[in-house]
C-alpha cells in the first residue's frame, strides 16, 4: 500500500483526533464515521469545505478501496463537488455528509494527516476550520510545535467578506506577531530548540540524537509536504504598505530558526573568473508566470560577459515541461538543487556566484527560506511576485521605470483622490527593503503566446455559454486577487450600463472561494449579482477565446494582473486599469504605456468605471492600435541593455553580508 493510499485511509483518524477538541461537528468513533451537519448558521461554509476536501480525498483513493464512501448532502443550493472533482452539480439534499473508513493507521501518519487537512481546507477557502487543524497538528507533536504555531499565526484569508474584517485581520496579524517576538525572546527558544547554523559548510555541527526530535527546521515542516505556497503568500494583496509585517516576520524567523542565520564568507579565488557568474535560483522555470517573463532574459543575456546558470528548486514539483526544456537549453549550466538547504546552501556557495537572481520571492515557502541565507555577494529579487521581501539578504528588487507613478517618490501616505475613496496605500519606493532598480524597457522579454488555433477562432460566445446581447466585462484574474475595494468598480459598472454582464473565472478547487464571493456580491451588488457570472478556468486555447469575445477586461486593484494582461494585449484587447490604486507594481499600466495606449489608464475610481464602459461600448480604435504594437513587448531591445548594463556593473549593496 503506497504512503498516500496510507494517509487517505487515515484522514478520518485525524478528523476524529480534531473533533475532540471541538464541538463541531458531531463525531462518531465506532467505524469511524464522521457526520457534519449539513445545515448550520455557525459552520455552513466551513462544513461545506469539509465536504469538498473529503470529496476530493475520495478521488484519489486506489480502486482497491471501494469500501470508503463519500455522501455528499450540501443544502441551500449549494454547489457539491464530485468524486472525481471535474464536474459539479446543484443540489438540495438535507441532511449531512457521512465518511466511512476502515483500517488503522500510525502516529505518524495521523499528524500528516491533520497537517494535510489543515493545508487542503485553507487553500479550499475554509480559514477558521483549517487554523483548528494547525493549532492540533501543533497539541500533538513537540517537535513541529514551533513551525505548526507560526503556520497558523501567520496564516492570511483567500477571501475577506468585507474591508471591515480585512482591516481588522490585518490589525490582528500585526498584534500575533508583536506576541510572537516578544514569546520567543522570554522563552528563549533558540537556546530550547537549537540547530546548528551551517556556519563552515564543510564542518557540519553534529546534532545529538536525543536532540533530534527538537531540531526546528522549517523547510521540513509537516504541512509543506502538502503545499508549496507560504502562508504569508496573500498578505500582498490587501492593498497596504506590508514592509512593516514583512521585516516581523523575516526577525521572527530568524529568531526562531538559527539555521536561517548562517554567514557568508566569499571563497578565495572566486573573483578570477573570467565572466561574471550569474545565477538565477526559483521552483518556476516551467509553464508559469516567472518562466514565460524570463526566459527571454536568460537566451539574451551576453556570454562574453556572463556565465547563466539556472538552478532548478525541484522540493516539491520535479516534473519538466516545454518551458523547463528551453532553460536547460539556453543556460551555460542547469542544476536541480537538493532538497535539503543545507546542502542546497552548500552547493550554491561552491558555485561562487557573483550575482544569484531570485524571479520571485513570496509564492514558494522553500525558495523563501533559502532565501534567507547568501549565496553571493550580490542577491536581487525580480517581480514575479511584487511585493517586497523585507529580506536584508535581498539587495536589490528589479523593475521597470514604466510600471511607477507620481506618487512613487513620495516617502509619506498622502493617497490621491481615488486613494481617498478607496483607503488603500498606494505604491512607492519608501514600502520596500530592497533597493529598487528600474530599467529603461519593461524588463521583461515575455514569451510570446502561440497564435490563435482554427478551432479557438471557432469557439464563440455561446460555446462558452455566454450571453450573446450583453456588454462583457471581463475580469480573468485569480479569486484571491478580488479585494472588497475593488467591488466599489464592479459596484459602478453595474449601476451604469444596464447591459453589462462581468464574467470571473474559478477552477474547480476553488468553489468555496467562489461561494464566499457570492456571498458577498450579493450584499453589494443586490440584484445586479445576478449579472456576475463564473465560469470554470479553461485550457490556454479556449482562454484566448473567452479573451477575443470580451468587450474590455478589467484590471483588479490593489494588486492587478500581469501575465494575464499580456496574454490580452497579444491579442488586441483593451484593458482598463487604475495604477494609482494598486499597491504593488503597476504592470498593466506600464504595458498599456509601452504600447500607446494611455487612454486606458485611468486616474481615479470614477473615471476608472467611466473608462470601462466607454471602451466595452467602443473599443473598434484602441484594438486597432493594441495589435499594431503588439510585438513591442517581444522585441524590447532596451531590456536586453538594460539587463547586461546592469549584471555587468551592479556592486554589492552592503560591506557586511551577514
């Protein structure tokens, strides 16, 4: 029986592990059957995640177990997920869902078990029921205690149902972490729990054995079996100045885990290369945002000045694709780095880079922890994730003097006119650890998007079961980036065009996230959110389709979009943003800028609504202008320049890299 078949049947073990801490829901050993109420004011969207991550776990259950059952009963009209998770169907049963198992199963495999449903129910949306997997996983095990606590503390909501318990999570995050600090340093925990730093990476520190349960290492945390995202991943996303959380959290974990705080002596003779020794280090060289934004870069970069290596974090996603291929062909050397950061840490350091490059920092909990510790002289962070890091090994965050505003200098929060109706922070150089380089081009050679199949042509609005007589708003950004501020715009467009139908996208994972919309659509919007339709996330070819029958797309604030906009542009289709604001960097405004299309930006929430409906009702000219400039972004000369300019003359930020 293979170790995820093992873990599946134990799910219920750990279910009934946390029910008895709870009073909800109501549990019942004997064969380990697990009834949750279907219909209840305190826990009906958490008992509907719970349905749905048991659902899922049905999924993948070996053929062999038939004997364990899934009887879904969501109420309300609620949407069930299937055994299989490809479809979904309405439903209005009562009574409850019911789990059966058989088996027995070890210690071991019980706190997986609990850490696993922790991480499932938070990425499914259910946060509260998810923080009380955590705070058990921690109850039962000593050793991932630490890491388990700070998993739950730190953790942020997908979806907040309003401004009012976003700020007031916020506020909350900001007084656990103050805790935190001030518990850490009366406990002492790094004299309690101590590793050895790796210090001279050829003299490893023994760690005595009946210490070894007590070592903290975060990268071996239970739950990151699990997921690859860290908790602190949407933080950027709520539209405020993060520096002051970020430098908490990187302390925090410094204090907490010495492993992250090893020094950085540069080898002898590192200096006579020949080329300067670059190296670009991240899990995302493959079919994602980071690889299609830089393997440009990487085949342009100059190789009688450069040496590029690309080293591939491989921890928890070790399979290649067509992207992955093109990196191993365009680099000078192509390494997959060891799982263990120790030896990680080791290896890089031997390379004696003179320049590692981070193409984001935020999305991947393992690259971030490695983060913490240099590997070069010089570490940059590029925005494939754009935020900062508040990392003081991080030196220099790379960008675009396209993707800034007029309020970017500017040191103090002194919001502009739609700041003021929307109470977000904005976006300046003053919110940032790192050192901001902007270049003259977009800095970015995006991979072109293959053109239009014949059969994505053929594909039109009723294929996509879309209203044929109604103007499409089009908004194909992920759930987590819907912040309540951005409603006032869906609110505005919906008020003023009568015609208006707004289409989101959600995958089959996220129904609770989409339900959690609703819910608060339907506060907001009253009637009209009957006009916002969610359809399933497509295959890249019938994307493109859903994109050419849009009328305009709508860029989301605080944090936009970025390879979504230029999957758009390549194909002509307008899109409206408002830079001032977003709280990250202002990408869909520095494309439109680079592409002749500033009429699409607009300056406050006003005319940000007034812009939207304008081009929905005609937008035959700036389509027309889009496609004749399509190919600026592929064909960036000035990126190129400004990417070796910098490479070959950037210094290190800091005498003491410590």
């Amino acid at each position: 029986m293979n170790k995820l078949a093992r873990l599946l049947y134990c799910f219920l073990g750990g279910v009934v592990l946390v029910a008895a801490a709870s009073t909800q829901p109501t549990l019942l050993i004997g064969e380990c059957v697990v009834n949750v109420p279907a219909r209840s004011e305190t826990v009906e969207m958490t008992s509907f995640a719970v349905r749905c991550q048991l659902a899922a776990f049905g999924a993948y259950l070996p053929e062999e177990s038939k004997y364990l059952k899934v009887v879904l009963a969501p109420g309300d009209e609620m949407l069930a997920c299937s055994t299989l998770g490809d479809s979904q169907a309405h439903s209005n049963f009562g009574g409850a869902a019911v789990i059966v198992r058989r088996g027995k199963c070890s210690f071991q495999e019980k706190l997986e078990l609990v850490a696993a449903a922790g991480v499932f129910l938070d990425e499914l949306g259910s946060f509260s029921e998810s923080l009380r997997f955590f705070g058990y996983a921690a109850n039962l095990c000593d050793s991932d205690r630490t890491t388990l606590e700070l998993r739950q503390a730190l953790a942020v909501p997908i979806i907040f149902s309003s401004r009012f318990e976003m700020d007031k999570f916020v506020e909350d995050l900001r007084s656990k972490l103050q805790i935190l600090t001030e518990a850490t340093a009366k406990k002492k925990m790094i004299e309690e729990r101590v590793i050895s730093p790796l210090g001279d990476a050829d003299k490893p520190v023994e760690v005595p054995s009946d210490q070894a349960t007590l070592a903290l290492r975060p990268e071996a945390a239970a739950y990151l079996q699990y997921t690859i995202t860290p908790p602190t991943m949407f933080i950027g996303y709520q539209g405020i100045n993060i520096l002051p959380i970020q430098r908490a959290i990187n302390q925090l974990r410094s204090s907490l885990y010495p492993s992250l705080s090893s020094s950085f002596d540069r080898l002898d003779g590192s200096t006579n290369h020949n080329l300067r020794r670059i190296g670009f280090i991240s899990t995302w060289f493959r079919v994602h945002s980071v690889g299609k934004l830089l393997l440009g870069v990487v085949q342009n970069l100059d190789r009688t000045k450069f040496h590029v290596s690309i080293y591939r974090c491989v921890h928890f996603l070790t399979d290649s694709d067509d992207i992955t291929d093109a990196f191993k062909r365009e680099a000078d050397e192509y390494r997959e780095l060891s799982e263990s950061q120790d030896a990680a840490v080791k290896f890089l350091r031997q390379a004696q880079l003179d320049i590692a490059i981070f193409p984001e920092l935020g999305m991947d909990e393992w690259t971030v922890l490695l983060s913490h510790h240099r590997v070069a002289p010089i570490q940059c962070v590029f925005w494939g994730h754009p935020i900062t890091t508040g990392n003081p090994n991080i030196d220099y965050f790379i960008s675009s003097e396209h993707f800034i505003s007029g309020e970017f200098e500017n040191a103090l929060e002194l919001p502009d006119v739609s700041d003021v109706q929307l109470k977000l922070s904005g976006y300046r150089r003053s919110f940032f650890s790192e050192k901001i380089v902007l270049f003259r081009g977009l800095s970015t050679l995006f991979t072109e998007p293959k053109p239009l199949t014949a059969a994505s042509k053929g594909i039109n609005r009723s294929r996509l079961f879309l209203p044929a007589n109604r103007r499409l708003y089009v908004c194909p950004q992920t759930l987590m980036k819907f912040h309540p501020a951005f409603d006032e715009a869906l609110t505005g467009i919906l008020d003023q065009d009568d015609k208006a139908t707004i289409v989101l996208l959600a995958s089959d994972t996220q129904i609770v996230w989409m339900e959690q919309l609703r819910r608060r659509f339907r506060q907001r919007f009253g009637r009209n959110h009957w006009r916002v339709l969610f359809l399933p996330t497509l295959p890249f070819p019938e994307f493109q389709a859903l994109l050419t029958q849009a009328d305009v797309l709508l860029d989301p604030f605080p944090f936009g979009g970025g390879v979504t906009t230029l999957d758009a542009l390549h194909l002509g289709i307008p899109v409206v943003t408002l830079p001032s604001a977003q709280s990250v960097v202002h990408l869909a405004a520095g494309f439109l800028r680079y592409m002749n299309a500033s009429d699409c930006i607009a300056n406050s929430l006003d005319e940000y609504v007034e812009l939207a409906i304008g081009i929905a009702k005609d937008h035959a000219d700036i389509r027309q202008r889009l496609l004749a400039h399509q190919s600026d972004i592929y064909q960036d000369v000035s990126t190129v320049d400004d990417w070796n300019t910098f490479l070959n003359t950037v210094t290190p930020r800091e005498l003491d890299m410590k």
